[in-house]
C-alpha cells in the first residue's frame, strides 16, 4: 500500500509568482485535504476535495485554489505569491469525511517566497 | 473561529520523567486526535478520541478526552528519547456539506534528554 506522496518536496518562488503543488493520495482514499503550516506553528486547513468536488474551506483567500482528479490525486495553486505564503504544506488523505476517517498526511512540501 | 491551546508550548524533560500535555478549548469537538510530527516530515495520527471522558492508552502514552469534549490531554509515562518530538492535538468539527474539519493546536515541542 502506498502512502501519500507531494511533490516537488522543495520550492523557491519569488513574490507575485504562481505556485502548483502535488499530491497522490494512499490508495482507496477519496478524500483530501491541504494545510499550510508556518514554522512553529500547528497546520492550518486550508480546503478538502470529496470526489472532485471542493467540499470546505478554512480562512483562506481565493487566489488559494484546487483540484481533485478522478483518480484522487489533487493540486494546490497558489496565485501572486507573498511573502507570508511561505510554509510547508501538508497534503492529508482519507477514506471518506467521517469524523472518524483518519487523515494520512504527506512529507509536505517546503515553500520558500523570496 | 474555533481554537485550540496546547500547553506547553516547549517542553525539555530527562530521561525516565513523566510529562502531560494539555488540549484546551472553548468549542466542542466531535473528536480529538493527537499527532506526532518529526523535522521535515508531516504529522503520523496516535490515537482518535471520539466519547467524553473517553481514556485510551498507546503503550507509555495515555490520552484522555474531557467530559465536555473541549479539552484533551496527552501524558507520557517514563520518557524516552525516541519519543522527542512535535505533539499536536486537532479537534475534528462538523463543518457542513457532510464534511469535518480539524483544527490543529500550535503544538507541544518535546525533548527527552538521555
């Protein structure tokens, strides 16, 4: 069984820059969600996608947007980079959006905004 | 918005110690779940508490979920080295379109001195 995979696993982007981030959710898993977590800090959700549908949102702007693909994978784009975008950010994988589903995170992906 | 405390925030304990973390809020969660989380990697699920007063215990870790289901605590009996990292705790709470979402604490950051 494969676990969830990100990519790229580091990224430099400069201020105003687009940004698009890569997850492969854990086989049998429909759901997926993104967080952002800045240093020191726990993760914040940023959204969820159930079956290609983006299925809740946390306090984040719009130019933070998303994709599921049929075979469950997702991205995340980030438009006019700023310098606060700066974090890791955690793709999690489940297999449904039961409270009780249990959320299988990725290794992140280290965004650095210059 | 809802919020989790975790307390403390920084906590360096030797070899053998006992050690309790706390999870409070003000909000009440359908349920609580613990993490670890190791430099450069994304967080691995402990333990999901679901019932209040609900107690479960993971070899030297004991978590227990309050009456109210607002607070949670995590304590670690005799502790070892390999138990040195990021604790976090997340409430999981109902967020409409059949959806949850879970709101992390900023996290406990746990060193064991050998």
């Amino acid at each position: 069984e494969t676990g969830v995979t990100q990519s790229p696993t580091h990224l430099i982007k400069t201020r105003g820059q687009q940004v698009t981030l890569r997850c492969s959710s854990q086989s049998g898993h429909n759901t997926v969600s993104w967080y952002q977590q800045a240093l020191g800090q726990g993760p914040q959700f940023i959204f969820q996608y159930y079956r290609e549908e983006e299925n809740g949102r946390g306090n984040f702007p719009p130019r933070f947007s998303g994709l599921q693909f049929p075979n469950y994978s997702s991205e995340l784009n980030v438009n006019a980079l700023e310098l606060d975008d700066s974090a890791l950010y955690l793709c999690a994988s489940s297999p449904g959006t039961s409270t009780y589903n249990e959320q299988f995170f990725g290794p992140g992906t280290r965004l650095t905004v210059l | 918005t809802q919020l989790l405390e975790q307390s403390p925030q920084f906590l360096s304990i030797q070899e053998g110690e006992n050690l309790t973390v706390y999870c409070n809020s003000s909000s009440v969660f359908s349920s609580l779940q613990w993490y670890r989380q190791e430099p450069g990697e994304g967080p691995v699920l402990l333990v999901t508490v679901v019932t209040g007063g609900e107690v479960k215990k993971l070899k030297r870790l004991t978590f227990q979920f309050g009456d109210a289901r607002k607070d949670s605590s995590l304590h670690i009996t005799a502790a070892q080295p390999g138990d040195t990292g990021l604790y976090l705790c997340a409430g999981a709470a109902y967020s409409g379109a059949g959806s949850y979402q879970l709101t992390f604490g900023k996290g406990t950051k746990l060193s064991v001195i050998p």
